[in-house]
C-alpha cells in the first residue's frame, strides 16, 4: 500500500513536467468516472438513448443522416453524380433537410461518421460520441488553464469539475448536442485571450465557424457569452485606453466575420428557418421574477443533481469551497468576481434567460458558461486552497455550516443529496487542515474530493434509489429491434406499387416516418415550417401539448386527412379510432391499417378559388368544408389576380353543419357556471353537455375563446371570490385549521406545486369515445 502510494504521488510530481503524463492521468480519471457515472446504464442494458425527445429526435436524426450521408458518397463515387438533397417528403409531410436537421445533426463534427454505422449498431456510435464529447471538453478546458499559466496539477481538478458537471451528466442523456457548448465556449474564451496576447486569430475563427455549422441556436447564446467575457475582460485589460479597446474589437470582429463567412453554407439557410419557425414565434410571457421555489432551489442545486428552468449546475463541493475562499479574499480575483456576480444576476433574473433563448421561455441554457466559470474558479484558487490558514479553515468551515443549515431549512434544498455533498466537503476540508501533508497529496485530496462529487450526483440522477433516470431510457434490445417500427412492416407494401404515398393515423411513433421514408402528417422536429402551425391553428386541429412542432394526424377529421393526400391510415391496437369514408386493408401485431376511400393525390385543381381573409372568418367546420370546394389563396400579388379572374366568396360555397342545441349537467358542490364561465372547486370535477346527435357524419366539440386561471387552495380564504363561488373558502374557515394543515396548503402556494398555468381537460361521450387536451396559459415554461 505504502509503495502505491508513492508510486502515485511520484506520478502526480511528473505531472507538471509532461502534457503527456497529464492527459493520461486525465483519461484515466475520465474513464473511471464515465463507468461509475454511467454504470446503471450498463447494468439495466440500458442505451443512453432517453426515451421522449432521445429517441423520437435525436436518435432518428442521426439515422436518418447516415443513410443521407450513404446516399451522398454513393451518388458520387458510384452514380458519378454531386447530389446534394434538399427536400424530403418523408420529413413530416415534406421539408428542407438541412432546415430540419441542423439543429440535431448536420454540421455537427461528432455525427458525420454515423454513415459507417448500420441501424441496428447506430445507438453504439451515439453512445460513445456523448462520451467523447464530455472527454473533449475536458481538454479544451485544460487547454485554456495551461495557456492562462496554471500547473498541470492545479489543472486536474478543475477539469474533471468541468466535465463532469451536471449539465453535461443531465445532457449526456437527454440532448447530445447540448453538450457541444461545452467544448465550444472554453476554446472561444481560449481564442479572444489568443488575440488579446500574441494578435493570433486563427483558433478564434475556426472555432466561430464549426460552433455556427454545428448549432445555430447554442451559437446564438456562445455568442452573448463570449461578448460578455469579452467586455469584462477589455475593461480590466486595457481599462479607459480607446486604442486598444479599437484594436481588440477590431481583430475580434474581422475573426468573427471570416468564421461566420466559412460556416455561411449551412448558417444562413438555418438563419432563416430560425427566425420563421412556429416555435420561436409562439408567444411568451416576460417574466420580471421566477416563482418563489426556484429561488429555494437554487442553493442546494449549486452543489447537487437536479435543475428548474434549465438551471443545471451540480458542480462538485471543492466548487464551492473554492468560491467562498474567492470572496473571502480582499482585493484579490476581482474579474473572477465579477463575472461570478454577473452570473449569479442572470440566474436570479428571467429576463437574462428569456433573452438567451431568443426571447422565447424562460430557461437558462447559457448555465454552461458558469460551468467554466466555477471550473476556473477552482483552478484558481487550488494554490490557496492546498495552502489554507486556520483563519481560511474557520471561515469556510463555518460558511459551509451556514450553507447547510439553510439549505436544510429551505423545502427544496433539503434532501440527502445535499448531505452527501456537503459530507465530502467537510471530509475535504478536514483532510486539508492536517499538517504535515504534502502538496501533492492535497492536490490529490481535492482531486478525489471532486470524482466523490461527480459520482455521487451522477449515481443520485441515475440510480434506481435516486431519481432512476437510467429507466426512461430505452432498452439495447429496442435500439436495435424496433428501430424501423412496425410501421414501415405494415405501410412499405404499398409503397412499393406506387410512386408517392402518404399516411397518417392514430399512436404512430414520431417521426418514424423519416426512418421508414414514407411520407406521413406526424412530425416532432424542432425547426418547423410556421405555415403549417398556423395551418392546423386556423383549423383548431386539437393538440396535446404547447409545441406547435408536435402533432400527429388531423384529429380524426376525415376531410383534412383526405384533404392531407393521406390515403392510409394506421390505427393503433392499443386503441384509436377510425375516420369516416376509410375501409379496413390489412394488419400486423401493432397496427390496423385502413384504406382512404376518397383519397386525392399529391397535387389535385380546383375550379374555385377563395380569398384567404374571407376563408379565415369562417368557423373551423366551416373552414374545412370550404376547402372541399374552392382553393384559398391570398389574393395580395398582381399576378394571382390574373390567374384567378373567377374567383367566388366564401358566402357562395355550400355548408351542411349544425349547430345542436344542448343542456348541461354539473354537481353544484364541485362546478359553477355563470356567463360561460365555470369555476371549478374540486379536481376531477364533471359538466355532461346533452344534445342530440344526427346520426351519420363526425360531430365535434368546440370551444371558442378557451381561456384559464387558476389559483392555489390558500389564495381561496383570502379573496380570491370569483374562484369560490360557493364560499367553500374564508377567513373563518382558515382559523379552524391546525397549525400543520395551514403550514401544508402555504407550503404548496409558496413553492408552487400547485399548477396554475395548465390545465388538461377530458371529453369522453356516451359511446365509449376519449379524447383530450391540455390547455396551457401564457405563464407556462416547457
């Protein structure tokens, strides 16, 4: 034991002598912690493919784009021809592929060797690209230390801190690419201190031009964190000196412009889709602050797993003792400081998080900056920290106490993540103030403090006895049976006897379609064309969710599925229902497909033509109806005119719907209705509307001017009257509860764990027919 230890320490002494030597102690590390951060994966059989967004985006986007890659090289170095496909019926109902998947995978570096992976193999190579990704952000961070002039020694820790921090264990999973930032923005900073010293542009350019092909959207935020780096960092460089600061923005804009000009190919097309997506273009509220609980979560989750708004940080505890050996110090790290206040500011602050994110929701994805920030910090102070006084130790010691008692006393700090933390940093800080111990062993001791760290909240996200994250990912077996899906097994038989064929239906996989390359009315893909969204919005089509980019089908409605050039239709055997005019074709073990008895082709004419606006006044019935008759067209250009000299008014088109008289029944204790508003007390609650049906046709549900407020159970005996009609809730009321019943429902207002932005409603008829939807107000954040 004693000849391994020196062994080690001889090891770690070497460190500082050879980069060699410190990247194998680096990938040694990186290797030990990716097996034990990641290890319920490998033992469930478990892929880190996460079951919702992982599988139905991600996963597909890189199979499609190695056959795309296959079909490129075939078409050149067999077929002699330079194809560059642009447009892909079997993206949804028809898009641009590199509008589409740039956001996933096209010029992504990390994906473009997917094409010499089969299907069946592809979650391997998706797999060990997350990883890879994870281990080069670790040495671009190294990179940067070692050019700022810090020992190799000093090095490890903060490298190790910085790639395994909670944003990359959280994405690794979730979303791949989000990873990228991570390597991106350390070799940015790395860049501007390159033309800050030596006048040298080239890595600053190359890396502008691979994070703008790789992803617009992280770029967009690498780019407002760059420029804030860049601001604090003149300011302290050159002070009031209008010539450098002249100089320096100079040298940085004409990097940035040739970087953008070597990524124009793929960056200005995706620019475009960017500032025209349904997405981007959806409204949101702009907060002023974040509810009560995000601030209670905030202390704990600096430290631990876990995230709110996107929030990620769980860096590990030699983090945190770094930082407030920072701020005890006087006088000393004032642009570290100030860039960790600049930081700790945006969190706290919405408006930050909405404005990095293009000013859609409220998230904070740019965290992974303050990730390289912390990592710094700790780099930084390890000469300090390796080195502590008794009055350094005391101060610390008694920070972390107070750290902890509030986080204990605080609702959603409190839990036995945050122990274990704080536990390894008191360990830490104990193994620290023992005498006699070399510098090299603290190194060590900080080193280990950090791999407890990174492990602790990698094995917290993923163990079955944590939050079991490992289990929403899906099994090796489905990666490599059910990549196809059943569907392709059931619907490429007709395929194969004609040219175009379009599908729609009821529990298809999303986006499925693009792997089956069958045209098909489902789609979830991030960028999507904004004239559909509004399309299916002007036809009230029903959605189950806030994201304009996913839907599946037309509701059922025959016309607009027949009106989609859909001609079969896929019924789930684990229920669905099947629209008028479509006769039963075929099955397989998942799937009924039934066949469009009044299917129209791809392209179709009409002998009527309709003004937009006219059609747009219309209800959404009605709306349909008209497009079984008479195209709509926005008459605004001089040309169209021309073409359509004969057009009609949407008064001179045909309409066969009712409307049905009906009544309402409601239990009076859990609904009120009065002028069209129900105020509903009781969670579950149920209002029957009655009416008579006529029969043959499709009868439909509409509510117009849907809107929704809610509020929590204590706003109820303060006020609140029009959500309590009844006067169930009062003053009075609220002075005969115990102390521990109005500490709960206080707790649930203050914390918001009770929903007051969304609401789901359920319909269900006599027949035996369920459907529903979730309504979702202005405050929600996805």
């Amino acid at each position: 034991m004693a000849e391994m230890k020196s062994k080690l320490q001889d090891f770690y002494k070497r460190l500082d002598s050879r980069k060699s030597t410190y990247f194998l102690a680096y990938s040694v590390i990186f290797a030990i912690l990716a097996i034990g951060v990641f290890s319920f994966y490998f033992f469930t059989r478990k892929t880190f493919i996460w079951e919702v967004d992982g599988w139905e985006q991600h996963y597909k986007s890189l199979i499609y784009y190695s056959q795309y890659l296959r079909d490129f090289f075939k078409n050149i170095f067999i077929n002699h021809q330079f194809v560059i496909p642009q447009w892909d019926f079997a993206i949804g109902e028809g898009s641009d592929v590199i509008g589409t998947f740039h956001y996933y995978v096209i010029g992504d570096p990390f994906t473009f060797l997917c094409f010499l992976f089969p299907a069946k193999y592809m979650y391997i190579f998706y797999e060990a690209m997350i990883l890879l990704r994870i281990y080069l952000s670790g040495i671009a961070f190294s990179m940067l230390c070692f050019y700022t002039g810090h020992k190799k020694r000093y090095v490890l820790p903060g490298a190790v801190a910085y790639a395994f921090c909670y944003w990359a264990i959280y994405n690794a999973v979730r979303h791949p690419f989000f990873l990228n930032p991570l390597l991106y923005y350390p070799l940015l900073i790395l860049g501007v201190e390159k033309i800050i010293r030596e006048k040298k542009m080239w890595l600053f350019t190359i890396t502008v031009a691979v994070a703008a092909m790789s992803n617009f959207y992280f770029f967009y935020m690498l780019v407002f964190t760059t420029i804030i780096y860049v601001i604090v960092r003149f300011i302290f460089c050159y002070g009031k000196n209008v010539k450098m600061w002249g100089k320096g923005i100079l040298r940085l804009a004409v990097s940035s412009v040739t970087g953008l000009c070597m990524a124009a190919i793929v960056f200005l097309p995706v620019l475009h889709v960017f500032l025209s997506d349904s997405r981007f273009n959806t409204p949101n509220k702009m907060g002023l602050v974040y509810p009560f609980s995000y601030y209670a979560k905030l202390p704990g989750l600096f430290i631990v797993e876990g995230d709110n708004f996107w929030t990620c940080m769980g860096f590990a505890v030699p983090v945190l003792l770094a930082v407030l050996l920072m701020f005890k110090s006087r006088r000393k790290y004032t642009m570290l400081k100030t860039y960790f206040i600049i930081s700790a500011v945006m969190i706290c602050i919405p408006f930050f998080g909405q404005a990095m994110n293009g000013f859609s929701y409220m998230c904070n994805r740019w965290i992974y900056s303050f990730a390289l920030l912390c990592a710094y910090i700790l780099v930084c102070m390890m000469p300090r920290l390796i080195t502590l006084e008794r009055k350094e130790i005391r101060f610390i010691g008694i920070a972390l106490t107070i750290y902890f008692v509030v986080c204990m006393c605080v609702k959603y700090s409190r839990n036995g993540k945050l122990i274990s933390a704080v536990t390894i940093g008191v360990i830490l800080l104990i193994g620290l103030s023992i005498k006699n111990v070399n510098e090299y062993n603290r190194c060590m001791m900080v080193t280990v403090a950090v791999m407890l760290a990174a492990l602790a909240n990698g094995i917290w996200k993923n163990a079955s006895f944590g939050e079991n994250y490992a289990a929403q990912c899906i099994s090796v077996k489905m990666a490599q049976e059910d990549v196809f899906g059943s569907e392709k097994e059931l619907i490429s038989k007709d395929a194969e006897d004609t040219d175009f064929i379009r599908y729609s239906g009821s529990g298809l996989s999303y986006n499925m379609n693009c792997i089956t390359g069958i045209s098909s009315s489902n789609l979830y893909w991030t960028l999507t064309n904004p004239y559909v969204s509004k399309f299916r919005y002007d036809c009230a089509i029903r959605l189950d969710t806030l994201l304009p980019h996913k839907y599946t089908g037309y509701d059922d409605r025959s016309s607009l599925i027949t009106l989609s050039s859909a001609s079969k239709y896929l019924v789930s055997k684990t229920g669905g229902l099947v629209p008028y005019g479509f006769t039963y074709e075929s099955e397989n073990d998942d799937y009924v497909m039934y066949n469009n008895d009044n299917e129209l082709p791809l392209g179709f004419t009409y002998d009527k033509a309709v003004n937009k606006r006219e059609w747009e006044g219309l209800s959404a019935v009605d709306k349909q109806k008209a497009m079984l008759q008479a195209v709509v067209i926005d008459r605004s250009g001089k040309y169209t005119r021309e073409a359509l000299p004969d057009r009609v008014s949407v008064k001179d088109l045909s309409y066969d719907s009712q409307i049905k008289d009906y009544t309402m029944d409601y239990d009076a204790k859990e609904v009120q209705c009065t002028d069209n508003t129900f105020a509903v007390t009781k969670a579950g609650a149920r209002v029957t509307f009655n009416f008579t049906g006529s029969g043959a046709g499709e009868t439909y549900f509409n509510i117009n001017g849907l809107d929704y407020e809610g509020a929590a159970q204590f706003q109820l005996y303060f006020g609140k009257r029009k959500f309590d009609p009844l006067d169930l809730y009062s003053k009075a009321d609220w002075k005969e509860l115990s102390h521990n019943e109005k500490k709960k429902i206080f707790k649930n207002f203050i914390y918001w764990t009770q929903s007051t932005s969304s609401v789901k409603l359920g319909i269900t008829t006599d027949t035996g027919v369920t459907k529903s939807m979730n309504y979702f107000t202005s405050d929600y954040s996805y």
